[in-house]
C-alpha cells in the first residue's frame, strides 16, 4: 500500500483586519493537505502570508508535482523529506504543509504525539496574542478584545509613523508582558535605539525584527547596543539562515511556514541554543491544524507567539485551547487536531 496525497484549498477569515508595515489583507489563504496510510489520515496546512512569495497556485503546483509511489511507507521521514525539499527550491509552505501531514500520520500510527516522537514534553505555555497595526484607538480596541479572550501577554506590531502614540495608548490599558514586531518598518538605528530603551522601561520583553531582512548591519548595530533581546523574523527563514545571522541578533523567531516544516524547526531551535541564543516559536496567520503542531513545541522556547486560530473566524480544526492565558494541546495522537464536520 503506498501513501496517498489529497488537497484543497481554503480561505481564513480574520476577525479584523490584520496590517502590519507594509501590507494589510482580511483573510489569508492555505491549502489543506492530506496523507493517508492504512486508513489512517495525516492532516497539514500550507499559509501563503504575502512576504513568502507564495500562492494557492504556487502550492498545488507544487504539490502536483509529488510522486509518493517510490515510498514505501511514511516511516522513511528522512527519505521523503529530503525528497521533498529537493523537488524545488523555496515553495517552504508548500513543504512545510507536507512535513505537518506526515508527521501528524506518522504520530498517529505509532499511536503517539510529535512532542514525544520528538523526546519533548508537551507543557502548556503562555502565548501572546498579536495587535496588527490599525489607528491608535483601534490597536486599543483590539488590546480589549486579547484581555476578553484571556490572554495575558501581547505582541504589538510597529513599524508606522506613529509607533510612539500607539505605545502610549495601549498601556493605558495594558500592564502585562509584552513584545514588539516592527516587521522591518523602523528607518535609523539611533532612533529605534531611543525607543527600545522607552520600550525597556515600559516592561517590553523583546524586540522582533526592527530593519529590514537583509540589512544585518543595522540589526547587529543595535543588537550590540539594545537593552532589550532582538529577534530575527523575516531575516532567517531556515536551518542554513542560523549562522549567516547569528552575530546580529539575540535569537529568532522560528515559524514552521519558513523553515519547511517541523523537522527544520526542530533542528533551528537546537542550533539555536547550541549558540546561546534566544527562541521565539511563531507562527503565520494559520489555523488550529498548523499552530497545534508548532505547539507541541512550545515548552523548548523561550517566548510563544502561536495565536492564529484565535485571529480568525472560520477555523477549520479543532486544536490548541485557551485556558487561563495558556496554550492547552488536546491530547489525542499526531500533532493534535481533528477535522471540523
């Protein structure tokens, strides 16, 4: 018997617009893959956010291209993988919806989860729930709504004109932990100097990607100034990105639509803290199917920034809960969801 691959495509719904430096949308696009073995279904999800490049055309050509009856089984991960990754370059959402699949068939026969597959406990974290950039009296809105859905730590997106206002508005309200994502949008290293040490004093915990992606020199001047830890997003995607990057920031931020899937991102968290480094575990605008799996990594990072199920309207799984601030995986096999009727 060989593995079979299916797909479709599906269109997330955010419940407010998402905006962050550079572009604004209402839903996000993912193709939903599925691998089945034995009678047994292995569920992954690709997301296109605009910055990857990809698309639901880019994807199902992709995925077109995949010819599974060389494999015998879903146990050689390491050949299937590789396979995968060679097929082309880039296309990492499309190869990392595949990794989620099979992972999630693989757990499921062997009747276990991907935290222990992978000899990691499977702990409930605090997540932060991100504000997208909108008016200052909008993010505030937004920051109302994260404290009526039970979160207790933020992540702010910056990166406009009026960073300092918006800061200024939302701790009114807001006194937990929080974070803050310029999503590249910041233009001088003094001035962005001057804010992260406003931010210190405000209690902000980390700083994600202020510069643009392939602009390390900036990163590495503030990384070496910064009183707060600063993170690398957009400008490391995978395993290989690590050591290009290292000297010029604190850590990274490690999603599984960059890095290919969860094998990758297993193998990043380990470099990273092979060098000392800081961990964030993110994700894109995903549903419950991709931010599970992630999820069950959680308990090796240092932050946890997986919300995207409780930014949308229409998930199409049931996954990782909300209970009392932290990230409850359901505790069923595989990476942890089960399909909507």
């Amino acid at each position: 018997m060989s593995i079979s691959l299916s797909y479709y495509p599906f269109q997330l719904q955010f419940t407010h617009p998402f905006t962050v430096s550079g572009n604004s949308r209402t839903n996000t696009p993912i193709i939903i893959i599925q691998l089945e073995f034995e009678g047994v279904t292995g569920y992954g999800e690709c997301t296109m956010p605009p910055y990857l490049g990809e698309s639901q055309e880019t994807v199902i050509n992709f995925l077109n291209g995949i010819d599974l009856k060389q494999f015998d089984s879903p146990f050689e991960i390491d050949s299937l993988l590789h396979y995968i990754d060679e097929l082309q370059e880039d296309n990492n959402a499309a190869k990392a919806g595949f990794d989620i699949a099979l992972h999630d068939l693989i757990c499921k026969l062997k009747a276990t989860t991907v935290a222990n597959y992978y000899n990691t406990p499977r702990s409930d974290k605090q997540s932060s729930f991100t504000i997208g950039i909108d008016m200052p009296a909008k993010m505030v809105e937004k920051t109302i709504d994260a404290m009526e859905l039970g979160f207790k730590v933020l992540k702010v997106k910056l990166g406009s004109d009026n960073d300092q206002e918006i800061m200024k508005r939302i701790l009114e309200v807001w006194n937990g932990p929080f974070s803050i994502d310029a999503n590249q949008g910041w233009k001088t290293k003094e001035s962005a100097l001057d804010f992260v040490h406003y931010l210190k004093d405000e209690g902000a915990s980390f700083v994600e990607q202020p510069f643009s992606k392939d602009d390390l020199s900036m990163s590495a001047w503030l990384t070496e100034r910064s009183p707060l830890p600063i993170i690398a997003d957009e400008s490391c995607k995978r395993l290989f990105d690590i050591d290009r990057i290292a000297s010029s920031f604190h850590g990274i931020n490690v999603k599984l639509m960059k890095s290919t899937g969860l094998r990758e991102a297993y193998q990043m968290i380990g470099e990273a803290r092979k060098r000392k480094m800081k961990v964030v575990t993110g994700c894109m605008a995903e549903s419950s199917c991709a931010v599970t799996a992630m999820a069950n990594f959680a308990s090796l990072a240092d932050w946890v920034d997986l919300d995207g199920p409780f930014l949308i309207t229409n998930d199409p799984f049931d996954g990782v809960q909300l209970i009392d601030g932290k990230l409850k995986i359901p505790e069923i096999n595989g990476i942890g969801v089960a399909r909507k009727v």
